[in-house]
C-alpha cells in the first residue's frame, strides 16, 4: 500500500526535494553575499546589538537595509506561503483526485481496509511536506540569523510576519492547511475545488485567530507615574493593552487624559515636577501597560502550534468519515 502510494505522488516528492536543494543553494549564496556585505561596511559589531547601542559608519546601516530588504522580505514571503502551497498542491489533490476519477473503486474492492488506504496516503505525503517545509523554514531563519538584530529581527518576535516564520508556528499552519484541503477534498470530489476553498478556508482561519492565541496565557503589568514612558516597547515584548489610571486604580478614558494632558503642560512649562503634580492632581496618578514578554514568545508558538494542530486532527478524523462513506 505504501509504494502504491508512493508510485502516485512521486512527482510531488520529487518536486518538494528539488523545491529544498534549489532552496538551500540560493540562500546559501545569499547568506555568504550577505555577511561579506556586513564586513565590508563594518557592521559586523552591529549584528548581535540593537542598532542604538553600535556607532556603525555614516549611512552604512541605511544602505544595508535598502540593498537586503527585498531580499529579506522574499525569504520571509516563502515561509509565510509554505503552508499555504502544502495544502493546496499536496493536501487537496490527495484523495479529491482519485475520489474525482474514480480510481479509489479499485483501492476499495482489494483486501486493505479505508483506514490503511487512507492512513499510507497521508503518511507518504504529509511526512515528506512537513520535513521540506521544516528545512525551508530553518535554511530562512539561519540566512536571518547571520544578519542578527540588521535584518527581519528588529521588528521583534512578535511582529505579525516574524512570528508567522518562527518557532513551531509554520508547521501548525501547514498541518491545518494539509487537513483541510484533504477533508475538503473528500467531501466534495473536485480537485480544483478543494483546492480554491482549502486556500480561501485557510486565509481566513488564519486572519481569524491572528492575534488571538495570546490570550490563552497570564500578561505581566507595568505601571509607571505620569511623567515616565513605559519600558515595554524597547524590549520587543508584546503590548496588549495600555491605559491611565486613578488613584482608585480605575482606568481613565485616553481622550480626558490627552486633555489634562494639555492643561498641566501648558501650565507646569519646563518644569517636570509641576507637570506631575498637575496630573496628579487632576486624578491621572499613573500609565500602565499589560504585555507578553519577548522570553514567553515560544510559549505563545506553542499555543499557536496547539490551537492548528487540533483543528487539523478534528478534520482529519471528519476526512476518515467522509471516505468511509464513500461508494
């Protein structure tokens, strides 16, 4: 069963081992052209420091970003897109296609049961999927990592697409996307079908929970008086919520703040200690900010990889059903 399997997703796999080695070559040759540009313009102290704490040459940096940012943002586009074309190219064609020609009336008739056709079709297609998409997206992540906190990095963990690429994230999108462009696949018999709604199904899944997988876990608190900025957004952490508050700890409403705002600043003039007095007066004794620090940016990942992976095997076990009850 496993070599009929595999003897009719050959191309695919020969197609995803070849997508790898060309990968691997043009990354390898961006990486080294890349770090002799870093030495060349005497960045190199700049890698592993934030771009304020180095005295990189006059517009070196400037330059830097604008001859790799493109090439950065292609890397970043690829992994961003992997689990998209797993599901589309591997995962809805896997059974829509025999289902839609009629070919599984063959499988079905000989003496191996629906489960273990199903089961060596998934395991010979999503496996060698999700080892290709685990190569591209470390090959990616080691060119950034020569480039440290000079390329995609400054943005920070959290940033919406870094944190589409990092960690174990990539791999829960390619699962759900895998699962279900299959089920779709499964349900309705039509390759092309499965494969414009197993897309459209995962964009808007996707865009849906974006954002949302962090409320899954406790945010720290900072609060600082008036007059001090928030330390929050220097660090890379994830700002949730920000706010004023009272002396009874109630949040203020950002427009009555803005005002008072004002009034103690046009009245204290360059006197810091008169303009935290008027605030503090006028009831606006401190700021506040709930966030994810950057050291818990894996543990949201794994919430990420969790929240997918339990849609992909709810479908999955849907994709059983639906070819159980196929003729």
């Amino acid at each position: 069963m496993i070599w009929a399997s595999w003897r009719q997703q050959r191309l695919q796999l020969i197609t995803l081992l070849g997508l790898v080695v060309v990968s691997a070559g043009v990354i390898l040759l961006l990486r080294s052209s890349m770090v002799g540009d870093i030495a060349a313009a005497g960045l190199a102290p700049c890698v592993a420091k934030a771009v304020g704490d180095c005295t990189p040459p006059d517009g070196a940096v400037a330059a830097f970003a604008e001859a790799w940012g493109t090439p950065f943002d292609a890397g970043r586009v690829l992994v961003v897109l992997a689990p998209a074309l797993v599901g589309v190219f591997i995962g809805a064609p896997l059974f829509a296609r025999e289902l839609e020609q009629g070919t599984h009336v063959l499988a079905f008739t000989q003496s191996v049961s629906r489960t273990r056709w199903m089961l060596s079709k998934l395991l010979i297609a999503l496996v060698p999927a999700m080892a290709a998409l685990v190569a591209v997206q470390w090959l990616v992540s080691w060119w950034f990592s020569a480039a440290g906190t000079l390329g995609p990095q400054v943005n920070g963990s959290y940033n919406a697409i870094n944190f589409s690429i990092d960690h174990v994230s990539p791999a829960g999108y390619a699962l759900f996307a895998f699962a279900v462009s299959a089920f779709l696949g499964a349900v309705t018999r039509r390759t092309l079908v499965a494969m414009t709604a197993g897309l459209g199904v995962f964009v808007v899944a996707r865009f849906a929970l974006s954002g949302r997988v962090h409320q899954v876990l406790t945010a720290q608190r900072q609060e600082v008086t008036p007059d001090k900025q928030l330390t929050v957004y220097d660090d890379g952490s994830l700002v949730i919520s920000k706010g004023w508050l009272d002396a009874a700890r109630q949040t203020i409403p950002n427009d009555k703040v803005m005002a008072f705002y004002q009034t103690c600043k046009d009245a204290s003039g360059e006197s810091q200690d008169a303009f935290a007095q008027c605030l503090s007066s006028s009831g606006v004794t401190a700021r506040f900010a709930t966030f994810l620090p950057r050291s818990q940016a894996w543990q949201v990942h794994l919430v990420d990889l969790a929240v997918f992976g339990v849609l992909a095997v709810v479908l999955l076990v849907g994709t059983a059903w639906a070819l159980r009850r196929q003729s």
